[in-house]
C-alpha cells in the first residue's frame, strides 16, 4: 500500500518504520532492482500531473510517499500517521 504525504513526511515517522516495520529503503529507485525483498518499505517521491490536457512542465509536483508491503502494517501505519 502506498501512503501520500502531500504536506511532507510528519517528524519521525522513518524512525517509527524503522522500529515496527522492519528494514526500510530510503534510497529512490533502488527498490526496483534485485534487493526488493530486503525492504519491508520503501520512501519514494513521485510526480503528479494535472487532470487537464494543456500539461506544462511547470504544473508538475513531486509528492512524498511510502509504500509499506506488508497489508496490515500499512493500514496500522496510515491510521497512525494520516
């Protein structure tokens, strides 16, 4: 599941991943290669566009997220942290 933090990642919530999620990736991209299942979460920043159809550059904006794998463990950290 994957958790949107359009005001930015709350203080810290990383170190309370950390203590009851498991190992965690901080590093972008890298959770796409062969270490996927070291990680029990991964941080991400991902680019959102607009609805409308004349797109500029400039209307992108990059949003924080965390994706946890576990089902459980992300519903108990969205409650906590959303």
């Amino acid at each position: 599941m994957r958790v949107e933090f359009n005001q930015g990642v709350p203080d810290n919530c990383v170190e309370w991943l950390w203590d009851n999620v498991g190992p965690g990736n901080l590093v972008p991209g890298k959770h796409k290669d062969t270490s996927f299942n070291e990680y029990a979460w991964f941080y991400e920043r991902i680019a959102i566009m607009p609805d409308y159809s004349a797109r500029h550059p400039d209307d992108i904006r990059y949003v924080p997220t965390i994706t946890i794998k576990d089902p459980e463990l992300a519903t108990f950290f969205s409650l906590r942290w959303l």
